[in-house]
C-alpha cells in the first residue's frame, strides 16, 4: 500500500476511523498546527488543531488563534493560485 504523507487516519472515541487531508502545517510562537479537512470532500470545513511531537492533537478554540490559521491559509492558498503565473 502506498503512503499518502498528505493524509491520515483518526480514530474518535467510539472506534470510528476518518481519513483526513492535511492541507498545511506550520509553526508559530513555539507552537506547531495542522489545518486538515475531510478527504472526502474538498469543499468541507477545514479544522484547525495543535500537535506535539508524540502525535497528541488538540482543537485550536481561542478566537485570535483561529483567525490567524485562517490568515495563513488564506496566504497559502493565494501563494498556490499564483505559482506558475507571471506577476
């Protein structure tokens, strides 16, 4: 089986298995995010977590951390709409 490194499997509470595509990770002020959206369906919501290095993930919640994943999407997306376009 071949590996994706731009998805992954979770696993809820109850057992159930999700298949996740992550869209972006990056760090800032000694934090490091993943901002990910059901592989299934390219329109749905993107989430926003923290991780650490053993793999443990929590929901990014504080409003100002919010709107900052979403400012850094929003630049990666613009970044990758004019790659490969003259300016």
């Amino acid at each position: 089986m071949e590996e994706d490194s731009s998805r992954m499997i979770v696993r809820d509470e109850q057992g159930n298995e999700y298949e996740l595509e992550i869209i972006l990770t990056f760090e800032d002020g000694g934090k490091n995010y993943a901002l990910f959206r059901d592989a299934g369906d390219p329109d749905s919501e993107v989430y926003a977590y923290t991780y650490d290095e053993e793999g443990n993930m929590d929901q990014v919640i504080d409003e100002e951390e919010r709107e900052m994943c979403a400012e850094v999407l929003d630049a990666f997306q613009n970044s990758e709409e004019t790659d490969g376009k003259e300016a």
